[in-house]
C-alpha cells in the first residue's frame, strides 16, 4: 500500500533494502561513534567546536558543521552557559545619588530653568 501511496514500485523499494550503505552514510557512522565517545569523556558538557578540536587533535579531518549534523541526528547536545539576568528590584536597593542636583518640577509653563 505505501509503495502505491509514494508511487513507487515494489520491486524497487525491496532493491532499496538491500543495496549497501553509502561510503558516507558508513563514514557518518563511525564519526557518530567517535562523537558519541569524545562528548561522553568531557561529561556530556562538548557542543560541536569542542568536539571538533577533539578529532582534529586525534587526527580526523571533519568540518564543524558536518560534526553538528551527526550531532543534531544524534541527540547529542553540549551544555550552553546560561547568560547573566539581573534579578527584581527591591525596597532595599538604593537609588542613584542626584550628583548634579536636578530639579524635575514645572512651576511654569515657558519657564527657563536655570542652574542653582
């Protein structure tokens, strides 16, 4: 039923089935592996350039974005640092001293201020 769904002949999916994987597809697998090693030895915590530089180091020529794919397909994710987020203010938090003492009263309209 799928193969008349996806207009796809039958024999052509089974033929599907049993042709080898690709030289890439097989190379993906065993950088995943490889991956899968080097992001559980730093505790889970390696995102991809951290990975990268692993295999470089070890000899593996791959491109970053090439390491994140196989990542992304994974599951396998680094720890990001959260950024800082000042928290609420409170009554105990003091104001800024008025160094310039500026004075924020209209009395007037059309009135010129003018410094003590």
């Amino acid at each position: 039923m799928m193969c008349r769904l996806l207009d796809v002949s039958t024999s052509g999916y089974y033929a599907w089935l049993k042709r080898p994987l690709s030289d890439r597809a097989l190379n993906d697998r065993i950088l995943t592996d490889l991956i899968y090693e080097f992001w559980k030895d730093s505790k889970r915590s390696y995102g991809a350039p951290r990975i990268h530089t692993d295999l470089a180091e070890a000899g593996y020529l791959v491109g970053r974005k090439r390491i994140a794919r196989l990542m992304k397909n994974a599951q396998i994710q680094g720890i990001t640092r959260r950024k800082y987020r000042p928290g609420p203010k409170t009554e105990h938090t003091r104001p800024y001293p008025d160094l310039v003492r500026r004075r924020f009263t209209a009395d007037a309209p059309n009135q010129i201020w003018v410094a003590d």
